[in-house]
C-alpha cells in the first residue's frame, strides 16, 4: 500500500495563477482532510471531506475549493494565488478516528 | 470545541537524558488525545493515540504519554532520548465517540532538539 501521497511535490506560482493539489488514498478510507503548515501555528484545517461527493469548510477556506469526485481522491484548487497561500499543504485520510498523513506539498506564491 | 496548548515551542535535551513534552487540552466532551512525530521535510506520522482504557498510552520508538483527565493534560515522555529523536512533535485532540468529522485540533508544535 502506498498509504496516501500527493503531487505535486513542489511549485513555484505567481500572483494570480491557478494550480490544484491532488491527493490519493489507498486505503478504502471515507473521511479526507486538507491542512496547510506555517511556522509556529501548527497544522490548520482548510476543508475536508466525510465521503464521495461532499465536503466541508475548515477553520481556513478563504481562497481555495475542493472537489472529491472519488473516494479516493481529494483535489484542493487555488484559483487565483495569493502570496499568503506560501505554505506546505498536507492531505490526510481516516477511517477510525486517527488521521494517516502525507508527505506533503511546498507551494511558494511570488 | 476542543483546543490544544502545546507551552513549549522547543525543547533542548542532551543524548539520553529524559524528556517530557507538555500537551493540555480542552473540551466540553470526552475525547480522542494523538500525538504526531514530523521528522524534517516529512509528513506528520502517528507516535501514539488515547482512545479509551489505560491511561498510559505506549507508543512506537519508546515514547509514551499519560492522560490525565483531572489536568486535561497528556505529556509526552521518553527516558532516554537519541539524537534520532530530533524533530517537531504535535499533539491533536478529536472530539470521543460521536464526532462523526474524526477532525483533529493541533497543537503548535513542539521541536525537540536533542544535543550530543
């Protein structure tokens, strides 16, 4: 099992541009979660997910969608980027009420 | 709503001194109590969970956490640290039985820094 991985791994985007982060999960888990990590305030939740086809807002959604078309896949959009969307994004999945995390994307917005 | 006080931004240690790691929570319901491990430029990996049961939780690579539901506390302790321990630990809490989201709330963050 590849547990739950993410691509890209890093990007570089300007002001303005739009990208999407997809998650993947082997796992056969329903519930998928998407953080983002800055220095000192730990991870914080941005939307997640309870099964196919629904999602939720997080404690920071401002500036970004998601869409779970497939149980195992969980895609988080930046339509238009801000340079305070500079952070490392993780996507987790779970199942019995602890979270499996992967590796992680570093974006960096000029 | 939970929250998680994580006081310590980073530990110094020396090799194989021991360590404990503070971790309080908050919440109006019964709870789920994690802690994660994040080795640098790596995702998070689980270390250990409270679910129910014993309060004295033994997790991978020797560490161990005790909850304490009178001090809303679960500490994070080794008894002897190696330089391999060096990373940034985050405890997380999700509301018990019934949080139907399992969404955790993290804690800061805690990087422990383990000197020879």
């Amino acid at each position: 099992n590849a547990g739950v991985t993410q691509t890209p791994k890093f990007r570089v985007l300007k002001t303005g541009q739009s990208m999407t982060l997809l998650c993947a999960q082997d796992m056969n888990h329903e519930y998928m979660y998407w953080y983002r990590q800055d220095p000192g305030m730990g991870l914080r939740l941005i939307h997640y997910s309870v099964g196919e086809g629904t999602t939720a807002k997080g404690e920071v959604p401002d500036g970004y969608n998601v869409s779970r078309l497939k149980k195992q896949n969980f895609l988080l959009g930046l339509e238009s980027a801000a340079p305070s969307q500079t952070s490392v994004y993780f996507c987790a999945s779970s199942q019995g009420g602890w979270q499996f995390f992967g590796p992680g994307t570093r974006l960096t917005v000029l | 709503a939970q929250s998680v006080t994580q006081l310590d931004s980073q530990v110094p240690v020396f090799e194989e001194a021991p360590v404990e790691l503070r971790c309080n929570y908050s919440s109006s319901v019964s709870v789920y109590l994690f802690w994660y491990v994040q080795y640098p430029n790596q995702g998070l990996q689980l270390l250990l969970k409270y679910l129910s049961g014993s309060t004295l939780v033994k997790g991978i690579n020797g560490f161990e956490a005790e909850f304490n539901k009178s001090q809303t506390s679960f500490h994070l302790r080794k008894p002897s640290v190696h330089i391999s321990d060096t990373a940034e630990y985050f405890c997380a809490v999700s509301a018990g039985y019934g949080g139907a989201t399992n969404k955790l709330i993290f804690g800061t963050g805690t990087l422990l820094a383990v000197q020879p």
